[in-house]
C-alpha cells in the first residue's frame, strides 16, 4: 500500500487530528499564524493540518512541537471519536 493509499484510508482521522489541533490552539488563544511560527511551520501548512475539507499528514516532530506549545500529551490529540 502506498503512502498516498494510506493517507486516504485514514482520511477521517487526519481530518480530526486537525480539529483536535484547532480545538486546543484556539483555547490557548493562539493563530494559525502564531502556532506555526512556534513550532517551525508556515501558516498555509498549519492551515491545510487544520482544515476540515483538506487531508495533510503530519510528522510526529510535527505532532510532537504542536502538542508541547499547546501544553497537552500527543495522545489526547489523537483520541478520535467512537
């Protein structure tokens, strides 16, 4: 299975990985802008992570840099619904 077959079957999750990353930045009252820019990403990356209509893979560095400034465990960004 290729890296592109894969993104596709775990669309969904990408898709509420972003929410998840929204949910928590926005409670920090941060932008995507601010975020991207703490963590070492351009905003139309930060962007396209977070939006609902878009599938983008992330890194675990990614991952990881966007949970530390966000002040959560990676997990709890992963948690996805039933």
């Amino acid at each position: 299975m290729s890296t592109t077959d894969r993104i596709v079957e775990y669309a969904q999750r990408y898709q509420d990985l972003g929410c998840a990353i929204a949910y928590y930045r926005k409670r920090k009252h941060l932008t995507q802008e601010q975020l991207a820019e703490m963590i070492g990403i351009s905003r139309q990356h930060m962007g396209a992570i977070e939006a609902p209509n878009m599938v983008r893979a992330i890194s675990l560095e990614v991952l990881f840099h966007v949970a530390e400034v966000l002040e959560v465990e990676p997990y709890v960004l992963l948690k996805f619904p039933g």
